[in-house]
C-alpha cells in the first residue's frame, strides 16, 4: 500500500490519490445530501438522480479506504461487529413517524 514491506512512511501522493477517489466517488451521494435531504433546492433539475448504485459504490469506497488505513496504521485488521447487534428500528422508527 504504502509502495513497499519496508516502507516506514504513507507517500502523500498515496493520501492524496485516496482523498480524490473518495471525492469523486462520494459526490453524487453527498450533492444528493447537500441539495435534496438537507436544504432542498427550488429547482430540482440541478440535482443529478443520485440511485442506490452509486450510494453503493460511496458507501463501498468509504469502507474500503477505512479498512486500509486501519490496517495502515494500527497493523490490524478492521473486523466489523456482527450486523445483528445492530438494531436501528427504534431509531428509524422516530425518523419516518
């Protein structure tokens, strides 16, 4: 990741690779956020149809690069908690009531 097994150090031009694939990979999730969820734009035609692909592949990128740089920086591997201990139905209960 970092170029090579004995590498001591990220390259800043590998941060800043990551940083742009993030950006370029997130920004039709978050312009859909900025522009229809959180502050409603009037015209509705500046905002590009944002569908789950995309949400998808966000969500994917963000995971990913969390794992890398977990793995970068603490030697371990990220091991996500089970999803069944994750029970968001009361929370999602107050946001659609």
């Amino acid at each position: 990741m970092a170029g090579s097994v004995e590498a001591s150090e990220i390259p800043a031009s590998v941060i800043d690779d990551d940083l742009a694939r993030l950006r370029q990979i997130c920004k039709p999730a978050a312009d859909f956020a900025d522009k229809v969820l959180v502050h409603t734009d009037r015209d509705q035609a500046k905002v590009a149809d944002t569908c789950y692909g995309q949400l998808d592949k966000a969500i994917d990128c963000l995971l990913d690069l969390f794992q890398k740089y977990c793995l970068l920086l603490s030697a371990h591997e990220y091991e996500a908690p089970p999803m069944e201990d994750d029970d968001l139905s009361e929370c999602l209960k107050r946001l659609w009531n």
